[in-house]
C-alpha cells in the first residue's frame, strides 16, 4: 500500500545519519515535506536534504540543540518559516548514550547531559509543535526510545537506560493529554540497529558479533527497518493508536 502524506510538514530531530536519516528520507519519499535537524554534522545533514531533492522531495537541513528550550523553539518556527506550515509529524529522535560511566563514577554533569539530549529534548520540542497541531485539528508525535529501556542497558549505560523509560513513560502521559485533540503520539522502541552512530562509538566488533547470535532474527537491525515503523505510525493505518511503543528487535525483546 501506498502511503501519501503529500501536503504534511514532518521535522525529525537527530536527522543527520542513521535512524534519523533513514526515517527523513522515508517520510520525504512519502510525500512529506521534511525537516532535518542536526547539531555538529551539517555536511551530513546537507547530503541527506541532497538524496532528498535528487528524488523530487522537499527538505531543509535545520541546525539546532535540542535539548536547550530556546533553541527547540527555534527549530520549530524556522521549520514552519521554510516549510510554509505548522508542524504535522514530528518525530523525536535526538539522543545519545553520551559515555559509558560505572553508577559510581557518575558526575552531576554527565547525568545532566544524558537526561537532557534524550529526554528533555522530546519534552521541549513536543512543548512547541503541540499548539500548531492543536489549530490544525490533530498531528502525530513519534518518540524514539530503546530496548534499554525495558532491560537497563549494557555496561555503564544504568542512565541512559532511565532516560530511555522515561521517554517510554512520558509518551504514554502525553498521549492521554493529547487525545482529545487529536494529536496521537507513539514511540518507537529500537533494539540492536547497525548502521548508526551509537554502535560504532560504543559496540566493540566482538560483542556486536555475539549480540547477533542472541537475535531470532539473526541480524542486527537496520535504519530502515525502523523507518517504515515510523511511517506507519505517522499515516492513516495507525488512525487508532496512542500511547503504544512498537518494539523493533528482531525478537530480541519480546513483551
């Protein structure tokens, strides 16, 4: 089935590789006019709005902290300046593992950046779409989170993992608040993705190998895999869900 979501304006945070990416390329390819934001690679970013166009579609590369509130606020309204539109689809992908660090030798400031760049990032950038999707009758809202969150993550990654549930749990609260106008959101829950960013900076090659083996799938996934979900869950097919995660694993994870 073809999915249109021609005259849509979707923002996807984190957008300049792997998941976030694949998931911008997805929508664009779907229709949608795209924004991609990103913080330190603009050129990747750049080359992505490029693959876009190349195929017709409509993007912009957006530079922006999303986990500073001022700068989420910005991101929002220079999306809707470039794009001629209030944000239909939003899809909350910023995050980062940031280090592996033992509960013991945790520091206030290395809490503070986990907990702000995968969770108050989703909080503060939904906080400045919701009153456009609310005068347009309704959006969707996709959060990412991980299998981290139901399992507590590898070695070192305890906050992470909390920052992870948290985004869980949030979409579920916000869900039930939006409903009634109606905005659904969801979440997606990856587990082992290849191809991205977190794997290669925090994945030794030996225990990627053995992870695969646990998989029933028996691969890792990939970011497409996870962009299709999210294409889903932004159209029509998803008209009656809110407030659940999908769980992308290969089975690795099962609830």
């Amino acid at each position: 089935m073809n999915i249109d979501l021609t005259g849509k304006v979707a923002l996807v945070t984190g957008a300049s590789g792997g998941i976030g990416r694949a998931i911008a390329i997805r929508l664009a390819l779907s229709g949608a006019k795209v924004a991609l934001n990103y913080l330190n690679s603009r050129e990747a970013a750049e080359e992505a709005v490029a693959a876009i166009r190349a195929e017709g579609g409509t993007a912009v590369a957006i530079r922006a902290d999303v986990s500073q509130p001022e700068e989420a606020e910005r991101l929002v309204r220079e999306t809707e300046q470039a794009l001629g539109h209030s944000v239909d689809m939003l899809i909350n992908n910023a995050g980062h593992l940031v280090q592996r660090l033992a509960n013991e030798e945790m520091t206030e400031e290395l809490y503070g950046r986990i907990m702000d760049v995968n969770l108050k990032s989703a909080v503060f950038v939904a906080k400045a779409v919701i009153p456009g999707m609310k005068a347009a009758g309704g959006g969707g809202i996709v959060n990412l989170t991980s299998v981290a969150a139901h399992n507590g993550g590898g070695p070192g990654a305890s906050i992470y993992a909390a920052s992870k549930a948290a985004v869980l749990t949030y979409t579920k609260g916000l869900a039930k608040g939006l409903a009634g106008h109606g905005i659904r959101v969801n979440a997606i829950s990856p587990g082992f993705i290849g191809g991205t960013a977190f794997h290669a900076t925090f994945t030794p090659q030996a225990a990627r190998e053995a992870t695969i083996q646990t998989i029933p799938l028996r691969r890792e996934g990939t970011p497409e895999d996870v962009a299709g979900v999210a294409l889903f869950l932004v159209s029509e097919l998803a008209s009656y869900l809110t407030g659940e995660t999908i769980e992308v694993n290969g089975g690795m994870y099962m609830r």
